[in-house]
C-alpha cells in the first residue's frame, strides 16, 4: 500500500468527502426501516454501485455503509450475530469503489441508537463493547480512519473515540450533529453541546479531526460558522458534511431541497475557514459531490501553497 496516511495527505491539499448514504439507499429499494447495512451481505452490489458513483464523482474519501453497524442497532434487524462480518464487507465494499485508485476508506460509527443511564436503558458497558466490537472489525478490516459521527453527547462520542483508539485506528474522526436554535441565533447538539466544548473535548480524548454533520437548519453557512467556531478553539484539522438543505415532504417522500449548484457556492468559504475534508449528508447525491470536486480542484488552482 503506497497510500499516504490520510492525516498526512490532508496536509498537502483539502480531500472531498462523499455524500449521503442512506437516501440513496432508499433510492436503490431499502424499504423505511429496514437494515441498509445487512446489504453489504444481501445486495453488496447496490451499495458498491452507490459508492461507485461517489467515487466516480471524485471522493477522495468514502465513508463504510456501517452507520448502523453496532451490535446495539444489528440487533434490532436480529443481525446481531453479523456484526463482523457486515462490518467487514463494509470496509472492502468502499475499497472497491475505488477501483485501485489512491482513496480514503473511513469506518463510520453512527450512534447505537438510544440513551444511557440514567436517561435510558442501556449501561455504558454495553454501548462500550457494542462500539469496541464494531471499531475493532473496521479496523481489522483496513479502515483508514474511524468516524464516529451524527453524535449529540459527549458521553457517548468518548465511547466512540476510545473505541476506535483501542482498536488501533490510524486516525479518529469525532462528528457532531448540530441543531440551528429555534431563534436562529445559534446552534446546539440536541444535548446542548456548543462547538467550542465538542472541539475542546475531542482534542482533550485524543481524536485526530474534528467535525461536524448532519443535523437542523445547518446549511453551508452554518457549517462554516462551526467550522470557525472550531477553528478558534483547536488546531486540529476539521471537516464538515452537510445536509443537503432541508427535508420536505413531499407526496409522503422526504426530500432534501437544496441542489449542488446552491450547496457548492458554499464551499470556498469553508475551503477558507481551514476546512480539511469537505462533503455532505442526507439529501446528498453523487452530483453533489461533483459540484464539490469541481470547487476544490478551483480552490487549489487558485491558491498559492507554500
Ligand atoms: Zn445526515
């Protein structure tokens, strides 16, 4: 493997993300509810093909279709018993989407699901070994990093990171989901994390990049606000994935209404606030993506680098 270690390339040059994965799954068939990560054994080729797309398009990174790929959330589809291998066929699923091609393969972590006590049913040992287990199969089966993302409590993400930590991930990701506040005036995790505690944190327990996901009314202007929020708290580098606007309903279907053309403009302003790895969430498509590969290549042409 000639690949330089992710955490060194984005030093040379800002890496475009991919976009989402679950809307494009329902898009390939997965019925509402269903176990989208169970088809990294049932229908490896439809999420090869989605990855593919994104690849084609330019993602220098692409993140596992494992979002829900802990034992805690498997074992609601009774997959429980698959955790390692689903995990596994993961990671070679978005290897292959590269065709060879130099690429980023990033185990996602998404959320077990749920709350710990005292708020809720589940102990933090079993949220432990539930990540420690998933993390250790990402990596075992060649992950270049561990995100741990779509995350609202810092309880929770420090299971995250000391997970991917333990299991020897090359690099960790920790990725918050913000909420825009019902004035508008700023923005929270739903568990009333701000980003300067979530950066402080992060970097406090070890994790290599900081970022940020997902979550209400956090369009690109958002992203960037947090991104400099992050900025003015830590030097470690950052990366943001958006959603792509707002979900509607629409003929009983969510959509997301923003089009690449609306989300790329705000790309160079995050390429500018020191933005690492730029892609996008739910609502995203592999036109998205391309718009965004466009602008980054754009960027770089026109900047001097030293
Ligand atoms: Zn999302």
């Amino acid at each position: 493997m000639s690949r330089k270690p992710l955490l060194a390339a984005i030093k040379e040059r800002p890496l475009v993300g991919d976009g989402a994965m679950g809307t494009q799954l329902m898009l390939a068939g997965l019925a509402q509810g269903n176990c989208g990560e169970e088809w990294n054994l049932t229908q490896p080729e439809r999420v090869l093909a989605i990855q593919r797309r994104y690849a084609d398009a330019g993602s220098d990174c692409i993140l596992t279709n494992t979002f829900g790929g802990s034992r805690i959330m498997l074992n609601r589809h009774s997959n429980a018993d698959k955790v390692a291998a689903i995990n596994r066929a993961g990671v070679e699923i978005a290897r292959q989407a590269f065709d060879g091609r130099d690429g980023y393969v990033i185990g996602d972590i998404g959320p077990f699901g749920g709350l710990m006590e005292p708020y809720g049913d589940f102990t933090e040992e079993q949220v432990r070994s539930a990540f420690n287990e998933q993390a250790q199969a990402l990596v075992d089966a060649g992950a270049d990093a561990i995100i741990i993302e779509t995350q609202t409590s810092l309880e929770e993400l420090l299971l995250g990171i000391e997970a991917a930590k333990l299991a020897g991930a090359p690099c960790v990701i920790g990725s918050m989901a913000y909420d825009v506040t019902l004035d508008g005036s700023t923005f929270r995790t739903m568990m009333g994390v701000d980003p300067e505690r979530a950066a402080h944190f992060m970097e406090e327990h070890g994790a290599d990049i900081v970022a940020l996901n997902c979550g209400t009314g956090m369009d690109m202007e958002r992203a960037r606000q947090a991104a400099a929020r992050y900025r003015k708290v830590t030097s470690l580098p950052l990366m943001v994935q958006p959603n792509a606007g707002q979900p509607k309903l629409v003929n009983m279907q969510v959509v997301y209404d923003e089009t690449p053309g609306q989300m790329v403009a705000g790309v160079p302003a995050l390429l500018e606030a020191g933005v690492a790895i730029v892609g996008a969430c739910c609502g995203s498509t592999p036109d998205h993506i391309r718009a965004f590969r466009l602008a980054v290549n754009q960027y770089e042409n026109s900047t001097v680098r030293n």
